[in-house]
C-alpha cells in the first residue's frame, strides 16, 4: 500500500518545531539531579540499598560533570568565543 505525501518531489518534509516548554533544559536537570539525590538518601538510609552507594554516588558526579560543561559552554556562548559549542542560541539571553 502506497502512501501519499503531500511533499512535492525533490523537497524533504521537515518536522514541526518543538513546542517551547519541551525546550527547557533546566526543569530537565533539577528533575535528573533530585532523582539521583533521592536514590542516594535511600541508599545510605536503608540498610538493604546499600549496594546502590556507588552508582547513586557515580550518577550525582556524572550529573554534576555534565552541566558544569553545559553551563561553560553556555558561557563561551554568551561571550562569543569561537570554540564555543554551536546551537546554543536558544538558551542565550536575548537583551
């Protein structure tokens, strides 16, 4: 069974914009920072969780190495340096 597109020949379809709360990036980093820190709580506080230490203690530094990139380069952004990371205009206060 064929499908009908309604994209001429030779034209690629392009996807709708994201909508602008999907977005964010920061509701994303506090929901990922309080759920690592939640799983950690648990595991120093619950005795049979204790095998969850490392990997709750691993997910928090990951987590923290991860946006202190994306905040300096969010930084170089702003500044305009040319090794900054492109795409990033989103999240650029516009004044």
């Amino acid at each position: 069974m064929l499908i009908a597109m309604s994209v001429e020949s030779g034209q690629s379809p392009e996807a709708p914009p994201l909508p602008p709360a999907l977005l964010q990036v920061w509701p994303v980093v506090a929901v990922g920072f309080l759920g690592w820190l939640i799983a950690a709580a648990l595991a120093f506080l619950v005795p049979a969780l204790q095998s969850w230490r490392p990997v709750t203690l691993g997910g928090l530094g990951v987590g923290v190495i991860g946006t202190s990139i994306f905040t300096w380069q969010l930084a170089a952004a702003r500044r305009g340096a040319r090794g900054a990371q492109a795409g990033l205009e989103t999240y650029l206060d516009r004044k």
